[in-house]
C-alpha cells in the first residue's frame, strides 16, 4: 500500500512540513471562506433557494472553523495573505459575475469549480493527514459532494437556458484552476499529495458534474481539459 507508507514517511511536527502547511491550511481556510461568502450572495440572488443556500453557508463557515483547528493542532500559523492572494482571480470573476446577476457563472465557479477543487483536494489529503485532520476532513468532505450536487440540480434543471452560459464560464474560469494546482504542487507534495492525482481526480469530479447536468461525453471532455494542455 502505498498510501500507506507515504504517510509513515511524513513527519507532521518538521518545519518542513510545517512551512507547507501554512500555505496549504491557509488556502483551504480562504477556500471555505470563499465558499461562505458566495453561498450568503447566491441566496440573495436566487430568493427562492435562500434558506437551503443560507445551510450551505453555515457549513462552509464549520468547515473554516475545523480547518482552523487542524492548523492549531500542528501549531502552524496559516499564511493568510498568501492564500488571499491565490484566490484573487477566482474571487474577482465571482464578484463581477455576480454583480451583472450572471447566476449560471457564479454556481459553476462555486458549486462546480470550488467544490470540485475541495472534493480532489480532501480525497487526496485524508490519506496523509494526521488522524485529528483526517477525522475533520472525511466529515468536510461529505459536505462538499451536497454543495456539488446543489449546482448540479439547479443547473440540470435550467440545462437548456444555461448552456451557453456555462460553456463560456468553463472558459474563463477552468484555466484558472490548473494554474492554483500548479502553484500549490510542491507544497501538496511535501504534504504527500501528488499534482497528478490532484488533477485526476479534479477532472473525475468535474466530469461527473457536467454528466449529471446534462452535457454529452465529447462536450465533457472538451470542457474538463480546457486549459490544461496550456501550463
Ligand atoms: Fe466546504
Ligand atoms: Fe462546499
């Protein structure tokens, strides 16, 4: 097992490990944040979904808390700036997309983009993380595959009138993504977490998503990779 002797191989207290923690908790802390934040704007854009949206706020607010704590427990200080900084881009098109009432963009870069990030990156933590990261993180991560599956539906349901929309979002906002994972590839790795299985198994979670939406194999595969080949 593999997994497995990774983790023996990681020394949790060196200060290796725990400069790269700083930045990866950080982002992750920022990540949840972020989530937060745009879960309390969706609800105000789309009023019938307010009290489920509000929900998916909270737990993203206990996901910032527990994240918060794994930081702690290892006595590491979360580089929070860094982490701003690492979302910037991401954030801003959020923003912008949600002051022009673009809901389609705002759901694919959260409900589809944040959380699929979330989802490759927690999978491919529990393995290496300490035990008392590894019990928050399983629970967070459960969460994660909920606040997929709301975009999901709410995209499956509007499938027709938002294609368009999506496609040109997933264009703007996908190469984003492999160039967050390229940032963060040697930090993950002093983690024990790899940069390819990080982008498999983004690109797995993102498929299943678009599947589920609506969009055929070919437009799946054309809108998974866009960017990558590119960094
Ligand atoms: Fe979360
Ligand atoms: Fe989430």
């Amino acid at each position: 097992m593999p997994q497995l002797e990774a983790s023996l191989e990681l020394d949790f207290q060196s200060e290796s490990y725990k400069d790269a923690y700083s930045r990866i908790n950080a982002i992750v802390i920022e990540g949840e944040q972020e989530a937060f934040d745009n879960y309390n704007r969706l609800a105000e854009m789309l009023p019938d979904q307010r009290d489920e949206l509000h929900k998916l706020a909270k737990m993203e607010q206990r996901h910032m808390k527990g994240f918060m704590a794994c930081g702690k427990n290892l006595s590491v200080i979360p580089d929070m700036g860094f982490a701003q900084k690492f979302f910037a881009k991401l954030h801003e098109n959020f923003k912008v997309a949600a002051a022009e009432g673009k809901v389609v963009t705002c759901l694919l870069i959260q409900s589809l983009i944040i959380e699929c990030f979330a989802i490759a990156a927690y999978n491919i933590y529990i393995p290496v993380a300490d035990a008392f990261a590894r019990k928050i993180t399983e629970g967070v991560v459960r969460d994660e595959y909920l606040h997929r599956n709301f975009g999901e539906e709410w995209l499956k349901a509007n499938f027709e009138a938002s294609k368009a929309e999506l496609e040109d979002a997933n264009r703007q906002n996908l190469p984003l993504v492999w160039q967050m994972l390229n940032e963060v590839a040697d930090d993950a790795r002093e983690l024990g977490m790899e940069r390819e299985s990080l982008v498999e198994d983004f690109m797995i979670a993102y498929g299943e998503a678009l599947e589920n939406i609506g969009f055929t194999t070919r437009e799946i595969m054309r809108m998974s990779a866009y960017g990558l080949a590119a960094v």
